[in-house]
C-alpha cells in the first residue's frame, strides 16, 4: 500500500480476507485494481467488462466451444462485482470477464461536489491517475495469442510491430474500440508473463510531477518518455517490494475510424522504439 496507495495515489475502496480493493480517482467503477497479502508477486487474473450482461453467459459458452475450460465466479465473490467467469490462453495469461460492478461510494469527506467526478482532487498527492488505461502481458507466441483475442475474444488490432527477421516482436489490440487496451509483447519465456498496469493522467505535465513524486519516495522509476508505437507518453514506476510496474500515460492517441487498419512496423523504420527519453524494464512477474 505504501506504493500503490501513497505514492501512486490509488484510491482505497475497502478492505476484506486480505484483499484491498482500489481505484483511481475519476474511475466510476468499485474498483479496478486488487491487492492479495500472499507469499510471493504475481499477478492472480486480468479482467474484461463486457457491454451487455447477457454476454458473460455468451462468452461462456464461446469459451467452451473453442476448448478452453470455465470457471464460474459468483457474484459478490469478488466484492463489488456480479457474476464472472475466468480461464486461462494456452500459456498462462489469466482472464476473466463480467459485467456488473457498484457504483462508487467515496466517503463524505472525499466525495466531490461535482457529480461527474468521483473523489474531490487529493491535496497529499496531486499525481494521483485518473483511470485505468492498459495491460501489458509477455508471451512466447504472440502471433497466436494475438489471433486468439480477435477471433475469439473479439479484439481489434491497432498496431503491430516485426523484427528484421519477420518475427512478430509486438502487437497492440483494442478491447474498446477507440484505444489501446492491452499490448501482447514476444518473450522467450515458456509461459506468460506480465508487465505493467497504465493509468491515465491528464496531461504530459503530469508525467514530469510523478517521476518528481517517486524520486521524492526513493521508488524505482524505469523510464520516461513518449513510445514511437501508441504515441503514448509515459512514466514508469516500480513497487521497490514486489517488482509490480505502474504506467502513467497520457493514452496516447484514439481511434474513430471504423475502418481503421492496422499499423504495420518493421524493425528498420526506427532506430528505437522510443521516440523521446527511454524504458528500462524488462522484469516481469508471473501468473
């Protein structure tokens, strides 16, 4: 909590068994990140919101058509959020999709007189987030797991990225259909591993203020910048105690176009897949 809470500036919704429920402070949901007191890092599941409450069901049974093996998550299990189902991809990742969440209730004293703003600004932490943004989750058959999530899953490609060889070294898929909601990055590992949570903050000078407030807090900050892919401007932060990795992004750009293709990069369009400053963060943690 000292990291996620106090530095980042995570919301606490509540607490229960162990777990902490949080979100960010513009979020309209119960919550969107979890904390589990366990042994040893890892990351327990990562989930998608469907647009319809009959889609849980559907997907359910999409799922078991294609061989992949269901488990249903009843509601309330998860405190704040209905009926779900989880199962894994071929190498590991952890998924679950649901509908239902609860609606914010933040405590008198941090609730804002705005109606369309969840918490009043923080004065303790002025770099807090405003909402969840992306995932990215490391994988040794990208190409595959990438066709997975659009035929299966329903995701649309963005941007992709190849080697000289003509190996797929990345590729950046929307769940919403305007944005980037999880980038899938080739590892050499035999099972999935994962990388970082991003949430969004409001502008690029946000960025500078949270790389100020971690070196402030002695936490390790792996990076700040703007990546060639997405545009998106970042700064990266590290949990000193577990290795988890929060992104702050700008979001980089959105898509409108209903007809969008996706682009194609190749290993020698740039020198760098960093267009300004640069990411020092190869560690991940498993499922």
């Amino acid at each position: 909590m000292t990291f996620f809470h106090d530095a980042i500036g995570l919301e606490e919704v509540t607490r229960e068994g162990g777990t902490v429920y949080l979100r960010a402070a513009d979020e309209f949901e119960h919550h969107s990140l979890t904390l589990t007191e366990t042994d040893s890092a890892g990351v327990d599941h990562i989930g998608w919101q469907t647009r319809k409450p009959e889609q849980v069901a559907e997907y359910a049974d999409l799922l078991t058509d294609h061989g992949v093996d269901i488990t249903w998550v009843d509601d309330g299990e998860e405190l704040g959020q209905g009926d779900a189902i989880r199962f894994q991809t071929e190498n590991g990742h952890q998924f679950e999709i649901y509908y239902e969440m609860e609606k914010p209730d933040p405590p008198e004293e941090r609730r804002s007189r705005l109606k369309n703003r969840v918490y009043t600004p923080t004065k303790t932490n002025p770099i807090a987030p405003q909402h969840i943004d992306h995932v990215q989750i490391w994988e040794p058959d990208i190409v595959e797991l990438s066709e997975w999530l659009q035929d299966v899953l329903g995701l649309e490609v963005i941007e992709y990225y190849n080697l000289e060889d003509g190996s797929r070294w990345g590729t950046w898929l929307s769940a919403s259909g305007f944005k980037i909601d999880v980038a899938v990055i080739h590892d050499d590992a035999e099972t999935a591993t994962f990388n970082h949570t991003a949430y969004t903050v409001d502008n690029s000078n946000d960025l500078f203020d949270a790389y100020d407030a971690m070196k402030e807090r002695e936490i390790p900050v792996d990076g700040l910048g703007q990546h060639s892919i997405s545009r998106g401007k970042f700064c990266y932060a590290r949990d000193p105690l577990t290795g988890h990795r929060i992104e702050f992004s700008d979001s980089g750009y959105f898509v409108l176009d209903p007809d969008w293709e996706p682009i194609a990069w190749n290993e020698t369009d740039l020198e760098d897949r960093q267009w300004m400053g640069g990411f020092d963060g190869l560690e991940t943690v498993d499922y």
